[in-house]
C-alpha cells in the first residue's frame, strides 16, 4: 500500500493488552493535536481531551468501567468530553475526534480501543473522579498504548462487495 493513511485504518486493531512501555508526552501530544482537527457541526469544537498516564486514576477508571478493565494496562487513557451548553452535534464531534485519535495512534505503532461512556453506568463516577465541570459530558474512552503484534489479531470484517450499493439500494 503506497498510502500510509490508508495503510494505518487498513491494518488498525482494537488492542485490549498492552506491554508495560511509556508514551513520550510529544506522542501523546501529536495524538491529541489530530483529535482537535477532526470535523464538528458548525465548527464548534467544543471539546476537551483528557489525557491520564497516572496508574492509580487509569486502574480507577478500569474498575468503573466495565468493558475497559484493559485501560489500566495502557501506557495512557484519554477521555474525551464535549460541552453540551456549546455543541449541537456531540456524538458525531466525539466520535470523529476518537477516530483521528486511533489513527494517529496507528502511526506510531500504539495500540487503541474506543470504550463507549456517553451516559454509560461508569460515566457519573469517572466524571467526579477527574473533577469534570457540570456542563462537560464524557463520551468515549480510549486506552492507548504498545502491544506485542503477536497477542493481537484481526477480527472478521465484511467484505466491501456486502456493505457498498451503488446509487441505489
């Protein structure tokens, strides 16, 4: 594959075991700077990413949520909350950020997987454990981190001829 974009949402895996190596803060930082230029309706970007490498608030967050046990074990965790007096559009902001956050972390050879919070039974909790302001609400979780290439493998996916129609279904 000439195209390394392509390449890196070709060959990108939910990762749910990470290895015990720390994420450079410029990583993380280039990560979150891709999570800022994703598109939100009417250009509100009112959004906020959370970035925890603190073992002791990641192992919290693992134990609140119940499918995201793994994210103690990432290198980093990032929260991303939207503003709900500010966005219109904050499922589709939320979740496009999180998309260029995995791709990004693609690049560099991290591992992810997106864990759903928004009004989830951990949410409530992670939220007063960080000290969230009221009007901010969570809406993903993404553990990041390096994983050994071997213990991950890519899950079935459709083929493009059972999704793709053409001008009409």
């Amino acid at each position: 594959m000439a195209n390394e974009t392509i390449k890196n949402i070709k060959e990108r895996r939910s990762v749910r075991k990470y290895i015990d190596k720390k994420i450079s803060k410029e990583i993380l930082e280039e990560i979150i700077d891709c999570a800022r230029l994703a598109p939100t309706g009417n250009n509100r970007q009112a959004w906020s990413f959370l970035v925890i490498t603190d073992a002791e608030i990641k192992s919290k967050i693992a134990s609140y949520a119940r499918y995201g046990r793994f994210i103690e074990e990432a290198g980093a965790c990032v929260a991303v909350f939207v503003n709900q007096d500010k966005a219109t559009t904050s499922l589709q902001d939320a979740s496009a950020a999180t998309e260029n956050i995995m791709i990004a972390a693609k690049s560099y050879d991290l591992g992810t997987c997106w864990v759903n919070s928004y009004q989830k039974e951990h949410s409530k909790k992670i939220k007063e454990l960080v000290n969230c302001p009221q009007e901010m609400e969570l809406m993903t979780l993404m553990s990041i981190g390096y994983y050994d290439e071997d213990d991950v493998s890519m899950p079935a996916k459709k083929s493009l001829s059972e999704v793709m129609v053409w001008d009409k279904f």
